[in-house]
C-alpha cells in the first residue's frame, strides 16, 4: 500500500484563518479542516494593528487539534497569509511592536511624498508592482518619517507568514512570493530594489535572507514540538503569499494561457507570465507582477472583491440586522438589473466603515437611483464587480496581445453563484469555478513537491482537477449585459 502522506496548512485571510489537513494517497488530496479561527485587527491610540501572538496561538492549536485527533504524524506544514505586511524583530529577536494592519491610515499622503524623490514611473519600471496605497514601501515610508522607535531599533524585518515561520522554527527567511508584493522588490533580479529604497531612506540591512517555494525553512523547534505533541516537523516554505498559493491551485493542465480570479475579500485577476511585463501599458492599466511558483510572475490587477458586500454586511449587523450570505444574493436576484452601477475601487470603499450609506452617497453623486434595499445594494456590488472583471480582460488582452475564452475563478467567492453567472454574462466568457479552497490547496501542493509527493506544478494541477468539483457557468442575456457595461464605463469616468 502506498504512503498516505498528511500535509497541514495554515491559511490567514484578512477576517478569518483555518488549519487545513490533508491526505494525499498519491492520486487525490482529502481536505478536513482541524481548527478555524477569526483575524480580527485591533485599533488603539490612532493605529490599526493584527494580534500577531493570538495569531501563532491559534497556529499552535491548529497542530495540537491533529495530534488530539489521531493525525500527530504531519508530514509537513506550510503557511499562507495576505501581503505586504511585516513584524519588525530586535537585536534578541523579540518582536517590537505589533504589526500594523495594512488598512492603517499612516500612509495617507505617502505617494506624493515617495514621488516627489522617486518618479511614479521609476518605481514602476523598477519593482513591477501595481500602486496600492498599502505596499510595503509606503508603510516604511510613513514610520520612517514619523520617526517610529521600532524601526530604527529593528534588526530583521519578517513578512507576515515569515514571523510565523520564525516563530515555529527560529530560522529568518524571506520568502520570495511574499516579498514580491512590498514594492521593494526587482522582479527581473529577483534581488531587493536597492537603488530605489536608497533614494527613499529605508534601510535594507535588516532583510533576511531569500527562499523560494517548495525549500524547507527549517523544522519544528524541539520545545514546540514537545508541548504540542508531535515530532520536529519540517517547515515548508510554500508560495506564501495567499493568492500565489491560490493560482498553484489552478485546476488547468493543458493551456498556460489562463486567466484567474482568486476571489475572495480581493479579486486578484490575472495571468500566469514567465517574465514581468513593464510596459506602459501595464503601468495604465495598473497591473502588478508579483511572484509565483517557479519563479514565475502573476501578473495581475487587485480588485476590492468581496470586501465590500462583507462591509455592507457588518454595518446591517452592527444596526441589528443579521442576514446570511445566502439571504443577501436570494435579495439581490430580486432586485432591478443594472439599477445602480458603481466602482468596485472607489477610493471611498477602501476602508472600514458604513458601506451602504457609501454606495448610496457614490450613487446620488453620479446622478444615478439611489439603491435603498439590501438587495439593490448588494445587486449593485455584484453587477459592477462583473464589469470590473470584464474591464480587467479587455486590459489583460491588450496588454499580452493574448485572448481568453474561459475565467477560471477559485477561492471562496465562487460560493456567491449569482456573482459566478453575472461574470460569465459581462465578460461574454465560459466561467470555470473551484476549488474552494484554493489557497489552502495550492499551499498542499507546493508541500507535496517539497516533500517529493508530487513531481512538479503541472502534475500537482491536474491532482486538484481529478480531486474537486469544477462548475461551469455558460454567458447568458449577453447584449442586456453589453449595453449596461457601455453604461457602467460612462459612469466611473464621472
């Protein structure tokens, strides 16, 4: 009988987290989820912060419910965890603050002040990346001016599932997907972007060293081990940013020439490129080129994604209305087509707040229905994300000079169906949805090849295909569609 390998990974979103376990008999991965857990940022004196200690808690706990449960003999762990953010460790190796949260208000006003020493164009041209108030970049920027204690006295700075990583091991490593995502980072080098961070003031000797996915970090440390119940498991660095986790999870074998939406609080909509594109045209269309398995390139555009309906979701609760996601989309079908259009990416929807009432004021600004119902708004989100999504494919195809008959969407947004069916119908494109789990997936995969469980990304793919459903969406209504997207372009240009 063949080994029935268990890998575990631990998957942080922005909201929640999970520890995933999974068996691979060497032809399908079995998912079962040990341990779940809320993300919640902390505000306090001004400044919004992650709870990175609870967070490793509930790392811990994730192992402890495997060993409790039968399934201690864990052949591997690897985690994943949202970008650009970073804890800043000492001398000692103790962490000096908590690690802000990348929706912290500090870096209002950082553009002007990085461009006015660096063109926005030289940034560009340098790292790749797309501009997003929130990069790494800008966040050091702003502590380096307000002149932040923790910053002058830090001796390493660790990305977010690197400081796990540590924390698990004691091993400093960088892991290269992560990184890509700070700004700070040559994508054609695949080396700091020195020159650049010299310009700005930000010091570059407390960067760890590199790693890639599918190389081991280290192994569990002794005393962990012991309190936990389990042996020195080896650490895997998988591609540890979530979304490069999410498109290792692809379910396609056959085309490289693919496009994707790891959808889920962002839509991250991209492609799967062998070198960065740094075009004009990318920097127009404000397309990004982060890392990915192989060292390839993601090329891709952030989208607000689902953010917002859980937003609007928060303040109908915070107001004593708790209605389920479900109940939220059966509301929306009910409500009239293309009433209300919006940008999914409106500076105003970007940060915490009373979303409904947002919308609203977006709408009676562009002369448009003021949507009143939970279901209008939430028709009104999902319509415009859908034209979103289509804007980014003609971008994307313009830009690679490549067409794309199917949108592979993964992650849990192809739970919301009616999102699903509006995609297909804007973009005029078969819709392809699943796994669920994708970043949870993705991460097994590259665990399965450290491990020497799977030969390589393309054999780990079609295990995904052969392992979980795949649903199909087919266009419908289409010209109703054309027409309103004629509409919806008119009115984000207001």
């Amino acid at each position: 009988m063949s080994k029935v390998y268990k890998f575990l990974a631990f998957d942080f979103g922005a909201s929640s987290g999970r520890a995933m376990l999974a068996k691979f008999d060497g032809k399908k991965i079995e998912l079962e989820e040990k341990h779940r857990f809320s993300n919640d940022p902390v505000e306090i004196n001004g400044g919004l912060y992650w709870d990175a200690l609870r967070l490793f808690f509930e790392i811990k706990q994730g192992i402890l419910n495997c060993a409790h449960s039968g399934d201690g003999d864990i052949d591997a762990i690897g985690i994943d965890t949202w970008g650009v953010d970073y804890g800043l460790l000492d001398k000692n190796d103790k962490l000096l603050s908590n690690p802000y949260h990348y929706r912290d208000t500090r870096t209002d006003g950082m553009y002007d002040k990085a461009f006015a020493v660096v063109p926005k164009e030289e940034i560009f041209n340098e790292t790749g990346i797309a501009f997003n108030w929130f990069n790494t970049i800008y966040q050091l920027l702003a502590s380096k001016l307000e002149d932040d204690s923790a910053l002058k006295e830090a001796k390493t700075m660790l990305f977010m599932p690197d400081l796990f990583n540590f924390f698990l091991t004691g091993k400093k490593r960088t892991e290269y997907t992560i990184a890509s995502t700070s700004q700070m980072f040559d994508s054609r080098t695949y080396d700091w972007a020195y020159n650049l961070l010299n310009k700005l003031g930000i010091k570059t000797d407390m960067f760890a060293d590199m790693i890639y996915p599918g190389e081991i970090v280290g192994t569990l440390k002794p005393e962990l081990a012991e309190e936990l119940g389990v042996g020195e498991i080896p650490v895997v660095a998988v591609a540890s940013h979530d979304t490069g986790s999410a498109v290792a999870s692809v379910p396609v074998v056959d085309d490289k020439d693919f496009i994707y939406i790891s959808s889920g609080t962002w839509s991250l909509m991209g492609v799967e490129l062998d070198a960065p594109n740094v075009s004009e045209d990318a920097m127009k269309y404000n397309f990004t080129n982060e890392g990915g398995v192989n060292k390839t390139i993601r090329f891709l555009k952030n989208i607000m994604g689902l953010w917002l309906i859980q937003e609007c979701r928060r303040q109908w609760q915070r107001e004593g209305t708790l209605l389920s996601f479900d109940e939220l989309e059966r509301e929306a079908r009910e409500a009239e087509p293309f009433a209300s259009l919006i940008d999914p990416d409106y500076p105003a929807f970007q940060t915490p707040g009373n979303m409904p009432r947002r919308i609203r004021e977006y709408c009676e600004k562009t002369g448009q229905k003021v949507p009143e119902t939970t279901g209008a708004i939430i028709r009104t989100i999902a319509e415009s994300l859908a034209f979103r999504y289509r804007s980014t494919v003609e971008g994307m195809e313009d830009v690679t000079g490549k067409k794309y008959n199917v949108i592979n969407i993964v992650g849990g947004g192809i739970k919301d169906k009616m999102i699903c069916q509006f995609t297909a119908n804007a973009t005029n494109r078969t819709v392809s949805t699943g796994p669920v789990e994708a970043t949870s997936i993705g991460n097994i995969v590259v665990q399965g090849i450290a491990m020497g469980a799977i030969k390589d990304l393309k054999e780990g793919r079609q295990i995904v295909r052969n392992s979980f459903d795949i649903t199909e969406y087919k266009p419908e209504n289409t010209e109703a569609w054309d027409e309103a997207y004629a509409k919806w372009k008119e009115i984000i240009s207001k």
